[in-house]
C-alpha cells in the first residue's frame, strides 16, 4: 500500500479526506463514492451540470477560497506555473490571511468522523490546507485520482476552450503536487478505470491503506457508478507535447501506485524539477516579452524617428549611409 507513516484519525479527532488529482480524472465520481462510504460532505455542493450531469460533489465555499487565495497572488485554477510553490512566493501576513480563510470554511465542516473534500484548486495550495485541517481539529488523509492524460484533455476540450498543450501542463503540474505534498500523510492512489471496473477492490484498497472503516451503500453506489460516466476513452500511444517522457513516466507511475506495485518517488522527483525549471524558464521569458511589447519606445513609429536621428547624428556615414 502507499499510506505514508502514521494513520488518520484519533479516539477525538475526525478526519478530512482531500480527495486530489487533476480535474476531470473521476474526483467527482470517488467523492461521492466516498460519500456513499459514510464520509460527510460539506454543504453548499456544486450540483449538477452538462459537464458534469451527476454532480461535481464539491463545496462552492472552498472553490471560492481557493480561487481567491490564487487570484491575490498572481495565480488562478487554470494557471500551469509553479509560481506560488516557489520559496518566497507568500510573505507570513499573506499566508496568516490565507490560513484563516481556510479556517473559516473548515469551521463550518458537518460533524462527523469523516469529512470528504474535493476541489482540483487545492491542488495548488495544498501544504496550506493540510495546516488549517490540521489547525481545525482534524487529522489529514488523501485520495489521489489517477487518469491518462489524453483521456482528461479530451474531457475539459468538451467542457472549456482550453488548448491542449495547457490542460496538459496543468495535468503535470496537480498529479506531480498531489503526489509530492501527499508523502507525510495517509494515502492512496485510485485509478479512473479501475474503480469503474471494480469500485468495492478499490473502496477496500481506500479502507486498508488509509485504516478507516468504510460502510458502503452498496446499491446506491452500483446505481451512481456505471460505466458511461466514463465518457472519453484513449488507447493510443502516449502523447508528449512537451518533447520529453513526462506524461509518459508520471502516468506509468502512478498507475504502479494505484495497482499496490513497486514504484519510484525519485522518478517524479525528476520530472517536477525538470517541468518546474523549464516553467520558470518560460515564464521569464515571456513575462520579458510582454514588457518588451508594451514598451513605446519599441513601437514601429518611434524606431523610425529614433533611427533617422540616428543617422543624421552619424552624419549618414559608414554604416549609418
């Protein structure tokens, strides 16, 4: 199993399990398996919708805390920088803003052993979510959805005018987090497919890794989780839009850890160090970029007068001729 040392939950203590992953890797689908498993879900749910017909089983408060803690610094659900995971990315007065906002929504959790929360945003900001749980009374347990790339690209291109080379990128940058934040705590990983293929193996592979007793709705949960909420299918070769083996290595990865077999942290220790120089790399240079281009003195017009002075300072002689 992949639960990190130490187990969830106390004689006193209820449990908050994230439920991590990309979006549109079947979050929705195992939070309210989850749910169905006698975990409580926070009120003021998003319901449902033509992208997501059943529901998205997540809380519209912590999707607004969230998007507002990314929106102040500079980032946003949709953002593929690392920018807030660098190390002066929030001064203490900002992170003691940002943990309160989250206390504030944890205080109105339902009481119950277990709270299931869900919202691919977290994703960003999970160390500090971890910490305001922790802060609320809770102890901390992780979920983390596995699904291929081509498979989620394919669903939010139906849902959101999003290039793939970005969905892509975000698909990198929340499985490589959720992973790499996730190694102190309680976890497992489930793979879409399966728990569409199997979903009692997979809610005991969930009870065993995580040691909480899950007490399925059996027919409730064969009556949710049939088999066209798995609406796109990829069996082709891996797609590298980036010109390396990133989404070949995370994928085969984490599908190792969500089969229980052997597999590698470093491996994705490398990919996140590569995709996050290489991020940095290009936002740089178009952040340059876009300075450049808003500068006046650049502008066509301009260089033609400054050009022509030039010359005439020159005398139009030599090069200048």
């Amino acid at each position: 199993m992949t639960a990190a040392a130490g187990q969830p939950g106390s004689a006193h203590r209820p449990v908050v399990l994230f439920v991590l992953g990309m979006a549109r890797s079947g979050t929705s689908a195992l939070t309210r398996v989850l749910s169905l498993c006698g975990g409580a879900l926070p009120t003021g749910l998003v319901g449902a919708m033509e992208a997501n017909p059943r529901g998205f089983f997540e809380s519209r408060k912590a999707t607004y805390v969230s998007e507002s803690i990314l929106r102040r610094n500079g980032s946003a659900g949709y953002d593929p920088s690392l920018r807030l995971q660098e190390e002066v990315a929030l001064d203490a007065k900002e992170k003691a803003a940002c943990l309160a906002d989250m206390g504030a929504f944890l205080a109105t959790l339902p009481t119950a052993p277990l709270v299931v929360i869900k919202d691919h945003r977290i994703n960003a900001l999970i160390p500090m979510w971890f910490e305001a749980a922790r802060a609320a009374g809770f102890d901390v347990a992780t979920v983390n959805a596995v699904r291929h790339p081509q498979e989620v690209i394919a669903s939010v291109a139906k849902n959101a005018p999003a290039a793939p080379e970005l969905t892509d990128s975000l698909w990198l940058k929340y499985n490589l987090l959720a992973e790499r934040n996730t190694r102190t705590v309680p976890r497992v990983f489930v793979e879409y497919p399966n728990l569409l293929d199997d979903w009692r193996r997979e809610v005991k592979r969930i009870s065993a890794a995580l040691a909480i007793d899950l007490d399925a709705d059996e027919g409730a949960i064969d009556e949710f989780l049939t088999p066209d909420l798995r609406r796109q299918r990829y069996d082709g070769p891996m797609v590298e839009p980036f010109g390396t083996d990133w989404n070949s290595t995370v994928y085969e990865t984490l599908c190792a850890a969500a089969r229980d077999e052997p597999w590698d942290e470093s491996v994705l220790d490398r990919v996140f160090e590569a995709y996050r120089a290489s991020e940095y790399a290009f936002r740089t240079a178009s952040g340059n970029f876009r300075h450049n281009f808003s500068n006046p003195l650049l502008r066509p017009s301009v260089l033609r007068v400054v050009g022509e002075v030039l010359a005439i300072a020159n005398r139009r002689k030599g090069t200048w001729a």
